[in-house]
C-alpha cells in the first residue's frame, strides 16, 4: 500500500513553528502577560451553566456580532451594523475566509515582507498564489513601490499589518489610503490587520464603508487577554461579510466561545487600562534596550523588534533561553538576519529580561 499523496502545494508547505520552550519567562507569542479580570471567570462559570448544550449555538452570532460593532464604533461615534461584522476562530480563521472567499486558483495575495507569516502561510493553504514585495531597510514601505506594485501584480488581496508584526511600525494613513486606491483600480481587496489595533494611535477602521473595498481584522487573543479563547473578527463592508458567510463551516463559532466573547466586551475599561499599561511598559524597555549594544524600531505594539550589535541573534536567544527567558528568535528569517522580539510582560517579566540580556551582552 502507497499513502495517499496530499496536494502537490501541500507537499512542498512547511507547518507553521513557534517553538514552546519551558521557561520562567515567556515573551515569545505576544500575548497579554494580565488574565482578564476575575469578575470575568464568574460569570463565565455562571454563564456556562445556563448554556443548552443540546442545541446548536446561534449560527449568526448575531449578539456577539452587534456588540463588536457597538464598541469599535465607540471612536467614531457611531456602531459597525451587524452586517458589517464577521467572527471566526482567531483572526486566522478570519484570514482563511478571505482567502477561501477572494483567493483560490489562478488568484493571488500581495504580501510587503519581513511581514505575519500567516498571511501568506494561508494563502498558500487555500490554493493562493503568493507575491511578495520588500520593504525598506527601516522596516518602512515606499508608498510609490507599494502602489506600483499593486498595480503590477493586480491582487486579489492586499495585506497590510498595522502595526507590522513583527517590526512593530504603524502604516501611515497617507501609505493606507494611496494603496487602497491603488486596489481600487485593480478591482482587489484591501485587508489590513489590526493584531494590535488598540496599541496603535491610527487605526484603518476610519475607512470602512460599503464604497471601500477594505476591511479590518481584530482578534481578542493579544488586547482582549484572551488568547486560549480563539476568537478574532472584521469590519468591513457588508458585501464582503455575505460572501464569507458563504466560505465558512455553519455553527462554526461555538456556544461557549459566543459566551466568553460576550462577556469579555463587559470589561472594555480595564482592557484599556491594560493597554495603557503596557504601552507605559513598552517605553521602559525601550529605554533599557536603549542602553545596551542593540539597534532597536520603534514599536506600536506590545512587542519590539532589535538587534544586538556585539553578538549573533542565534547566540543571544539561547543564551537567554539558559536565563529562563523565551523571546522570539527571527535570526534567521528572510530580511531580519540576527533580528530578536521580545513581548512586552509584567514589568517583573520585563525586569528579568532586561537584566538577563545585559548579561549575556556582557555591558
Ligand atoms: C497574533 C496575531 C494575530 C492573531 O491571530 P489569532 O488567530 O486571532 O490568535 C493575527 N495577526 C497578527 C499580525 C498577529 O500578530
């Protein structure tokens, strides 16, 4: 008996990595280090005992859909429809739709690398062709390359990522709405993912109406604290919400996951004051790194990319590995040769780490 043979584009695919190690300190998966708010457990407990298991969950997740809405139309003083948003299992699961509904064969997705390996991981995983633009060596996009390129390669879809995982930089609004013109001429679709939208000062929601072809992705698993729950989402136009419907498995959000996102929404202040936080906390390591022989980009984000100066990427992540402390190793990706992450913790996380890596640069 031979095994079957998989896809020939599955064939040459590697799986995505991000090695777990056991350590004290884990900055590695930009996760938030704060749980979310213990009144959440309780009513969460409570709420699952009121759940009927027997039934299939609200194939529309109409509650959850509409509270979304409400809270990130709060800024613009006016609610996202119901119709305008769509949850999945992680903005992922969000990514996957988009390429499941707007990719395909004979398609392709633009991606401006050093950029989320998962934009293009799941492209290719739904049949995508992919291509790819550099950017700058400062980690910027030339907003004329990334215009030409659009126009060049005609996507199906454009990623953007503001902030940039994993670079930590903002998409300037003039760069965002000079590409999405440029979509706009080639008759694509614009997707800008917002991870780490609320870290951010300018977010690409501002743009998003039926006349647009751009939507926003969201996910609870970084600002949300709520990484295990999986769940992600867009805004965007209600056209394209209709079509993803269309892609995804029905009853695909389950009852529980409704719940807790649910109920998550109900504590908005202290996620912002978690962000508050952490953005207080990003500018300490800033500061830190600042004082050690590392180039470092500014960040926007709860992470901040650098790059020691005196010793190899390769050399320094294991050696803070032997400290108890996981960050990121992006030595060798394409375009971040000896280039490290780290998330920004606790300020105990970020203390350790701090001085764990004034050790190992011997400064
Ligand atoms: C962490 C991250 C996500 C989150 O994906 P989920 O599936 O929602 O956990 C999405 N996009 C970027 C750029 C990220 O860094």
């Amino acid at each position: 008996m031979a095994r079957p043979s998989v896809r020939d584009d599955v064939a040459l695919m590697d799986g995505y990595h991000s090695p777990q190690v056991e350590v004290d300190v884990r900055l590695n998966t930009n996760e938030a280090p704060e749980p979310p708010p213990a009144a959440f457990d309780e009513r969460l407990a409570a709420g699952i005992t009121a759940l009927d298991w027997n039934r299939y969950p609200d194939r529309a997740a109409g509650e959850l859909r509409t509270r979304i809405g409400s809270i990130e139309g709060l800024p613009y003083g006016q609610p996202f429809a119901l119709d305008q948003v769509f949850a999945a299992n992680g903005s992922n699961e969000v990514l996957q739709s988009l390429c499941l509904a707007y990719g395909g064969t004979g398609r392709s997705v633009l991606t401006f690398e050093p950029t989320y390996a998962l934009h293009s991981h799941i492209a290719k995983v739904c049949g995508t062709g992919v291509v790819s633009e550099q950017r700058e060596s400062d980690f910027t996009l030339d907003v004329d390359a990334a215009v030409a390129a659009v126009r060049h390669h005609r996507p199906a879809i454009t990623f953007l990522c503001s902030p940039n995982n994993p670079t930590g930089r903002v998409e300037p609004e003039s760069t965002v709405r000079s590409v999405l013109d440029a979509v706009h001429e080639v008759d694509g679709l614009l997707v800008v993912d917002e991870a780490y939208g609320q870290f951010a000062a300018w977010s690409a929601l501002e743009l998003i109406d039926d006349s647009n072809s751009v939507v926003v992705t969201r996910t609870y698993s970084k600002t949300w604290s709520a990484a295990s729950l999986r769940l992600g989402y867009l805004i965007g136009p209600s056209w394209v919400v209709d079509e993803l419907d269309k892609v995804v498995l029905p009853y695909h959000l389950d009852g529980l996951t409704q719940l807790a996102g649910n109920l998550a929404l109900d504590f908005l202040d202290e996620m912002n004051q978690r962000v508050a936080r952490l953005v207080e906390q990003r500018g300490r390591v800033a500061e830190g790194l600042a004082a050690l022989p590392v180039e470092q980009w500014p960040s926007e984000a709860n992470f901040i990319l650098f790059r020691p100066t005196v010793r190899s990427g390769e050399e320094v992540w294991s050696e803070l590995v032997d400290r108890s402390v996981l960050i990121r190793n992006c030595a060798s990706w394409p375009g971040l040769d000896d280039c490290l992450r780290v998330t920004i913790g606790t300020p105990e996380e970020n203390d350790r780490f701090l001085a764990a890596l004034e050790e190992v640069l011997g400064s």
